[in-house]
C-alpha cells in the first residue's frame, strides 16, 4: 500500500521524527504490556509522546517494560501532571526526581491542575527540572469552577516557555469538556485564536480527545498542529485526518482546481 | 458452552457463511495486526465484512497482512468509501483498480459522501467496477448540511442497485448522528421506513454504530437484517442482540405462550 | 514503580483479594482470548469479579478457555442475569444449573431486569442456587418505564440479602443511565442514599460505567466500595480514582494539613 501514499497527490508533508511540529501525543491510561507492544507497532512512524496518564504509572504491572517498548518504538515516555502534584504536595519533589531517574523517563511534565500552587513556585520547577530533562508544562485547570481569562492563559503559557518547557499542554481533560472547549467539547474560539496569536499555535500542544476538536484544530491550524490526550486506537484515525483522508478534512489540502 | 445455545428454544435461526442477509459489517480505522487477530478469532463465525475505514488502509503498517488474515477468517474486506473518492477527485480512477488488484480485496466500496459528484458518474463507476469486483455503493452526505428527501433517497438506492451493487450502504458515519438518523442519533423513522417500503430492507445494508441503534433495527426487522459500522469490540454483543439474548430484545423472538 | 507507590503518603489501603469490599466488577462482552489474557494480566490485583455480560457466554469462541483464565488469575467469573433469565422464562432452571456446572463457574447472578416474575420466585432461586454457588443478586429493571420507589429498593435488597445473596447488585446498565442514575448519568442522591443507610453501602455492587459515577462513590464512600459495570479498558484508570490518584479524588485522601 505504500504507493498509494505515494500516487495520491496534495497529501500535506509531515516532518519525520523526531521532530517539532506536527506532534501526537497519545494516552495510556493502564494497557497491559500486549496492547503497549500494539500501539508501538500501529504508531511507531505517528506518535511522539506517550503519556501514562495521572498516577497509573505506579499501579500498572510491568510499567517498565512499557516504558521499554515505548522508548524502542521512538517515543518518548513521560508521566501525567497528576502525578507530579501528588509527589509535590507530599513535598516529595527530590523523590519524583529519583523517580525520573530510576525509570529512565527523559522528558517530565509539570502541571497545576488539581494542586494549585503559586506559578512562580512552577516557574522554579521548570527551570530546575529543564537542566536535566525534557519539560512539557501544562496551563489550565481541571475544574470547571475555575476559569482563566485569555490574558491569564497567555501570561502563563509566556512565562513557562521561558522558563523553559519546549510546550505548553492547553488543558481539555480526557474528556475534552474543559479548559479549552466548552461544555459541549466546542471550541472556545477567542480563548484559542487568542492563545495562537501570542504565543504562536505550534508553541502549544492541544489536547484534542474529541474527533470534532483533532478535525477543528486541522483545518484551522494545519496538519502539522500538535495534538494530545489522543485514545490509543485512535491513532490511525488521527493520522488520516492530518492527511485529508478522512471526510472532516478531505478538502482542506486539495487546491482550489481539484474542489 | 455450544449445548446451551442449542438448549435454549427460540433463538433466531442465522444463516451460515457466506450469508446475503443478517450481514455484520465491522469498521476497523486502525487496528494493529494483533488485535486484527483478535477480531479474526472472535468474529470469524459472525462477521461479514471488514471496512477499512476512510484512508486507514493506505497508512496502516501491516496492512497486507492485516487482509489476509481477514480473508483468511472468512471475512471481505473493503477499502472505506473515502478513499475511492479520494482517488476520484484527483481523476486517478485507474490507479485506484490497480491498488484493488495489487492489494487482493474483492470488494469496493462506491461513494460519494465528501466529493459530490454527478449520480450517472456513479452509476457508471458501479457499472465498470462491478465486472471485476463486489460492489457495494453508500448514499447519503457525510455533511449535515446535505440533506436528501426520501424520495431521493430511494431514487438513488434504486438505480446503483440496478448498475450491480449487491447492497446499497445507508450512511450514519462513526458517530451515527447522520444520514438516517437525528442528531441524537434516534432513527429518522418516516426516512427509514420509506427506503424500507420501496428498496426493501434487506438490500440495504444499516449503518448502525449505536447499541439503540442495532437494537430497533433487530426488534423492527429482525435477527437478519444487515448492520453496518459496527465497532471490533461489539461484534459479540450485536450477535447477542440478534438472537435476543439482551435486555433490548429478550422478547423480540419468543411466541406469545412465554411472554 | 512499585517504591514510588509506597513513597507516597496517605494512599489509602486496599484488602487484599480475596476482599469482602473494594471489590472491582469488570464487564467482558465478547473479549477474544488474548484480550481475556491481557485484562488477565492487568488486572489480576486490582478485579474481583469479571460477568460475562448478558449472554455473550453462550456465543463467544473460546469461552472455556477464558473461564480458565481469569479463574488462574484470580477473579471469579459469573454470567450476566440476563443469561439466568432466558433461562427462567424458557422454564429451563435446571439446565441453567448444569450448565454452572459444566463450565466450572462457581458464582451466578439472580435478575430479573429483563424478564419480571414474582419476587418470592425470586427469593426460592436465590435460597436455592445459595446451597451451591455464590449467589450476587441484581436489584432495577433495565427498562426506563419501570420505576421503583426507594422504600421498594430497600426492601427487595433487605430480603435477597437475607435469602443468600452475598451482595446485591445497583443496576446501571452498560450505558449508565438507568435505575440508580438519572436520564444525564447523574447519580439518583436520594435513592443512592436510601439504600446506603438502610442496607449499607458495602453490601451493594454500584454498577458505575462512567468515570463521574465512579469518582462520586469514591469521594462518598471511600476507596473500598464496590463497584460494577467497569470497562476492560478503565481497570488501571479506576484504581487510580480509588488510590487519589487521578484528579476527581486528588483531595479525597489527604489530611486538612497537606490541602
């Protein structure tokens, strides 16, 4: 099948790993090392980051492993923010460290969503923690009840960027009804054209779980967007939306001669 | 466990493989080769086809494999509409029955669900394919904004039928919220019926990706009629529904005297 | 991992299987083998009892073998009541008794969700199978129109309780939006609280799909209540909400002073 990639014209590029642009994050959120080893050998040429969500890295049996097989497929493992806060708010950050450092992982995200601490207190994680690895920060909360207005999110999108995360995560739960969208999963559209034109879309990377959102963010922003918190069998999916294969975007990277 | 199936009275009788009625369809966008030998080992006995959804097939890594181990389990595999058009936009027709040829599937899917194109353009793709393949052919908009009358609806059923689809598809999409269904994905009853009245039910094969939505397919027309867009995880649980061996349609095949 | 679980402070304790309560009731409709083995794999600490839902049982490849496995693993198999029901109405008890039996499976629902007959029968099914096997009994009809009031909840569960079953199941459905849970999946507060005075919580099973409904009895009940209805897939996401672990019950755990 490999050449009908190739015959099929106006198939938008994507850069080859690793790279910058155009990321995919997918979740896992407890699969058995079996379904690991599927997702690496459906995703090896799709997914960048693997994300064991919230604290299930530390109950799922054989997470080594995991870590092992994600890591040889060439993705880079890290583990959800909840995790993070739950050694920090025991006042375990040296542990979550050495935690780091024992399992290999390269890359560590740091997030306020359900412990809110003071930012510049997660400025100072991400400068220290950006000299040994890979820091992807996350800004929004995980409450409804709390809401930032699109100056807010752009101050602390700026400030952690500086400090040194190579993203900055916009927050849309698993489920995809915070944050970043509405109640419905819809977009909010000034929050998001607003965090894309100070902070630059590429700068970001988007938690899309929802169809609708991964198809939204594609057809505004291109197939190169970064998106997370993408379901494992979702991948392919995912991938043929970036690529006008699938009706939502079928027409987006057609020109004008060919509609 | 084969005892109890034969004990229980009152289960509808399903035909054997290869069957033109109670066909299951199943939708996989993406599975590794190992779940697709999962699906093969669970459905061989009620799985029909297997559609490639959209343009997984051609990103798919395996892909080949992945076919031949549904042929293997008895299952036709069928590239997703989408990609046909995909090919057809770009006038690439030919290289599209090179593709059909070089990959080994028998069947193919005529659409036109993302690129309108004129119906007697259609109806002659069904024509020409239909010497060399099985076609099966799918009406109805992926758009919401598309919106045939059921008269059109039959009209178009009509005529690819009569070019040599073996069953015209009814679109529901993934989501089921399209086509023949409402936005909550209840079915469109007077659009249902009308297709059912003048096509006959059984030659229509029922896009029904929602549980509600196989069952009032099953209670209204039967154990056998055709279902489509099914997901790899359900195909044990729509045969439950079928033989009435679920909540949903416990009643639906026992005589009065047990009621 | 395994230090980084005991690094952390105020996660709550488990009972070790086999446990009274905490107990994790996963739902398989149709697993292939090898998926059985990877749940199996997954979740051999973390779940108690695996129904093979409604009567998918008597249709699913491999069925025997699968028995086998979870039993190896650890968790206790029982077929859906909706399987005990076809039974009853075809006046085919005995066989329903046989075929536990054959199949070596050692605990069997008692519903009548589907099929409504007198609850003294009821009752006498329970009295009976309690000699043999270990009886759970569910208590809801799984149809919308049928509604019963919380003094008829109590006093069903009170009675089947007291005939032999060793918890009563809330009914839920797979979907989560019948009996104990609101048309939206919001819990029923009043019932739900009922039943919890009048029976005590830790002898029901809360059938509880949705993460939200899992997270309420958490953060309401604790970490060892018992819940239904999981899917395969959640095993790991649930025990996380369990531990405090995952955002909805992130405070839930944790001592005023560490808030």
């Amino acid at each position: 099948m490999k050449r009908a990639a190739q015959i099929l014209t106006h198939i938008p590029d994507r850069p080859s790993k690793p790279r910058k642009d155009g990321l995919t994050m997918v979740m896992d959120k407890g699969l058995s090392l079996r379904e690991a080893e599927d997702l690496a050998a459906v995703g090896s040429e799709y997914v960048d980051f693997v994300k064991l969500g919230f604290g299930t890295s530390v109950i799922t049996p054989d997470v080594d492993r995991k870590i092992k097989t994600y890591h040889e497929a060439g993705m880079t493992v890290y583990f959800g923010g909840t995790l993070f806060e739950a050694f920090i708010i025991r006042s375990l950050y040296k542990d979550y460290v050495e935690l780091l450092r024992e399992t290999g992982v390269k890359m560590v995200e740091v997030s306020d969503g359900s412990y809110e601490f003071d930012h510049s207190e997660k400025l100072d994680y991400i400068r220290k923690l950006a000299k040994e690895f890979t820091v992807i920060s996350e800004v929004g909360s995980k409450k409804k009840n709390v809401v930032f207005t699109p100056a807010q999110w752009v101050e602390m999108m700026k400030a952690e960027l500086e400090a040194g995360s190579v993203k900055v995560i916009a927050e849309a739960r698993e489920s995809g009804t915070i944050g970043i969208y509405n109640d419905d999963g819809s977009v909010n559209l000034d929050l998001i054209n607003t965090i894309s034109r100070d902070i630059g879309f590429n700068n970001v990377l988007w938690e899309a779980p929802l169809k609708q959102q991964q198809a939204w963010f594609i057809v505004n922003f291109g197939a190169n967007v970064n998106l997370g918190n993408i379901a494992p069998n979702e991948i392919i999916a995912l991938e043929s939306l970036r690529l006008g294969l699938r009706s939502d975007t079928f027409f987006s990277f057609l020109p004008d001669s060919l509609k």
